[in-house]
C-alpha cells in the first residue's frame, strides 16, 4: 500500500515539469498576441457591439445579394443598388453611434438622421417614367421602413408595413419577367428578403427602439474609432496576483509543504449551517426563487370569413371580403366608370384598384394598403384601424370617420381634394411640394369653437 502512494520528493519533479510546460505556452501565447497589427485586428472583432455585429452578418447574407442583382440587370437598377448599399452604411454608422452614446433630446436626434435622410431623398429623386420606373419605385416604397429607428414601441411592425407597398410593384415586374428572365426575379426576391430580414434584425436587437447605451458617452463626444480599437479596461492586478502569477512555483510549493497543516485555515460548517437540511430557519435563508409571470402569446389577427372578390351586376358593385397578406395583392379591374368598390374585413392586405370607378369604401379593416388610379366621386374609409389610401391620379373627397391611424398620399394631381374627418385619430396626409419631394402633414383632431355673434367659428 505504501508503495501506491507517491513521496512528496516524487511529486517534485513532476510538478516541476508542468510548471515549465506552462511557461512554455504562456510565453507563447504572449508572443503571438505581441504583433501591433495581430492586436488592432483582434480587437476589431471583439470590441465591435453585439447589435453592430449582427447588423454585419445581416448585410452579409442579404444586401449584397440585392446589390449583386442590380449589378446583373445594369442601368437604373444598379444604380438603385448602390445607393441602397450607401443608406444601408448610414443606417449601420447610426447604430455604432448608439451603441456608444446615451439616448439624446429629441432635437439632437433628429440631427442624427441628415445623412439617411439624404440617402433616401437621393433614392425616392431616382424614380423616372422609363423602363426602371417599376424597379426604382419598388425600392423607394420600401425604403421608408429605415425611418424604423425613430420608432417606439413597436419598429419591427412598422418595418412590416412597408413591405405590402414595395410588392405591389415589384409583382409587377414578376408579371412581366416570371418566365422569360430570373435576373429580373432575382432582384424583387432579394430586396423583399433585404426588408423581412430587417424585421428579424430589429425584433432581436432593438425590439422597442433603437438601443442606447445608457452607460455610454454624450453623441456630440462620439469618436467612431474609440468603439472599436479602444479594449476593454481590465481592473488593475493586486500585488498578491501579480507576486503569484510571475513565481507560480514558489506558491505552489510552499502550500504542499505544510502537509497536514494545509486545511488549517477552513472553517469547521457547524449543523446549524446547512441550509439544505429541512429544520434549518436562519435568518440569512436564501430568498425563494421568483419565477417570471408567463406572457400570454400575441394572438395573430385573421379574418372572420373565406376571402371574397366578386363583380355584381345588380349593383355594378365589386365586393371585397376578408383579404390578407396570404393574398398578395388583390387587383381589380374597372371597366365602367360606374362601377362602384367595396372593401370589408381586410386585415394587412394590399388592394389595387385600376381605371376609373365612381367611389370606394373601405370598411371595418386593418393594416390594410388601398392603391386606386381615380375615384370620380369620393373615397370613404369607415371603422378601420392604421389604414393607408395611395391615389395615383385623382380623388375629389376623402372621408374618414370611426377611424384609428390612416395616412391619405395624394399626388399633384389631387392636391385640390377635400378631406373630411369624424371621430378619428392618428390621421396623417402626404402629398409632394414644389420640388417633388414628399411631405406629411398631420390632419387635425381638436379644434377650438367660439361664439361669434350667431354664429360658431372652429379653429385648430
């Protein structure tokens, strides 16, 4: 039995011997990391935030895909291209910012935004009536969606709203191209995927908002090149580590010569100490466990019935029931400036009514994108939920009563058109200014009323 054992003057030399093949690799690793260059290029890595680098991996994996389709088309499309690759470079220069910087005012934020509010004006000023007009306003109607960075609480879902009006015209060209040019299809997959996955992006990284640093530094001191070469200051070494790491021997070997004496300085764990056991009720009893409260999962809105689009001779009346994004667009065919449409229980989908009809209604629907050329009489948006009216042409009369959220585009063409609202809120309208740029305006919900004479006057 004594032979099984190993002499403490066994022990030694191996112990020794460890020791050396530890010091061996220290020195090594030491001298591999001693490179200025090897350093600045690790650091690079490590140093770059999480939300940064998964913004990174993102581009890599889906716009330079789109990039690489315009590039194959040519012509407009590559130069949509690039300019999408530059506001995709603004976009990622804002999220390093915030990474670094405390939330700003309002004020300084919105100063924050000139350089991708440029990229996208420079975007939206590229869409011409020629061959790329479909491929230049698909990309200009889904390039709203980077203004997600302004958005609270919710900037996964306001990214989503803007994908049903980038397809509506990128399904054109799917039309047009389905089988006689994949190139062609290639550049409407990739620039939809580009949005989808920005959703996903934004619902891991920045699920209410865009994230702040609250620890870090104000924006106006931000230096690009601090995030990202500066390391991480580690907290400075006690004398005690420093004596012990430079001479591990010395420690090591004066420990195992105490021999029995080397459990000296543990404390003896008397009964009343084990908190394991049943009876033990000390006041220092570790506090239970909070278990989080379970959050009941949204429940995704659908609607109530089977989808519907008929043409009603009686009433020369199209009906449009229970459309979805499961859809695609649905697209309605005018032949009789007569003709009359009526759109109900839509939720998220994406209506396109082309020629000239008489009027449009739109009733009890959500997150639902209307698209009409002319509507001679009017159209009427009624007990509906963040709705969005394009008129391409002309429209008299917008109404818009029991409504919650709309924004109401119209063109040069109908800058004339009237609207009128009851018992609504959130309503926007957005129409182009002299130089072509598009503007939105918030349409009023309170008004102040006096007695004039005998008569009362309304005023915003």
């Amino acid at each position: 039995e004594k032979d099984k054992k190993m002499s403490s003057s066994d022990l030694v030399p191996l112990l020794q011997t460890i020791l050396s093949r530890l010091d061996a690799i220290e020195s090594k690793i030491g001298n591999s990391n001693s490179g200025e260059s090897s350093s600045n290029s690790k650091s690079d890595s490590l140093e770059l935030p999480r939300s940064v680098k998964g913004f990174d991996s993102y581009t890599q994996s889906y716009l330079d895909p789109f990039v690489a389709a315009t590039a194959k088309l040519g012509g407009d499309a590559e130069i949509v291209g690039k300019l999408v690759k530059d506001a995709w470079a603004e976009l990622r220069a804002l999220i390093l910012k915030a990474s670094a910087c405390k939330e700003p005012a309002p004020a300084a934020f919105s100063g924050l935004l000139s350089g991708l509010a440029a990229k996208v004006k420079e975007i939206n000023a590229s869409v011409k009536r020629n061959e790329w007009e479909k491929h230049t306003k698909t990309v200009s109607e889904g390039l709203g969606a980077l203004n997600w960075v302004a958005v609270k609480p919710a900037p996964r879902d306001f990214i989503e709203s803007f994908v049903g009006g980038s397809d509506y015209w990128a399904n054109g060209i799917r039309k047009e191209y389905r089988t006689t040019n994949p190139d062609q299809i290639a550049f409407c997959d990739t620039f939809k995927t580009l949005l989808l996955e920005l959703m996903a992006y934004v619902k891991e990284y920045h699920t209410t908002g865009l994230t702040w640093n609250p620890k870090g530094v104000d924006v106006s001191e931000f230096n690009p090149d601090s995030v990202i070469s500066k390391p991480a200051s580690a907290p400075p070494a006690s004398k005690t580590t420093a004596a012990t790491s430079t001479k591990p021997a010395v420690a090591l070997f004066s420990a195992l010569n105490k021999g029995e004496n080397i459990t000296s300085g543990l404390k003896t764990v008397t009964k009343d100490m084990q908190t394991w056991r049943a009876e033990y009720k000390g006041a220092d009893a570790p506090a239970p466990v909070k278990v989080a409260p379970k959050i009941a999962p949204r429940v995704a809105e659908t609607v109530k019935g089977p989808p519907k689009l008929e043409f009603q001779d009686a009433g020369s009346k199209w009906v449009v029931e229970n459309q979805s994004a499961s859809n695609g667009v649905v697209t309605i065919q005018i032949q009789d400036k007569k003709e009359t449409v009526y759109i109900f229980g839509c939720i998220g989908a994406t209506i396109s009514v082309k020629g000239k009809c008489k009027s449009i209604v739109v009733d009890s629907s959500k997150k639902t994108k209307l698209y009409f050329d002319t509507a001679m009489a009017s159209v009427e948006v009624v007990n509906s939920q963040r709705m969005e009216v394009h008129c391409l042409e002309k429209v008299p009369s917008v109404a818009i009563d029991k409504t919650d959220g709309i924004v109401v585009n119209l063109p040069a063409s109908s800058l004339d058109s009237s609207i009128v609202a009851s018992k609504s809120s959130e309503m926007n309208v957005a129409f182009p200014d002299e130089s072509g740029d598009t503007i939105e305006r918030p349409i009023p919900e309170q008004y102040v009323h006096r007695i004039v004479g005998k008569s009362v006057t309304a005023e915003v």
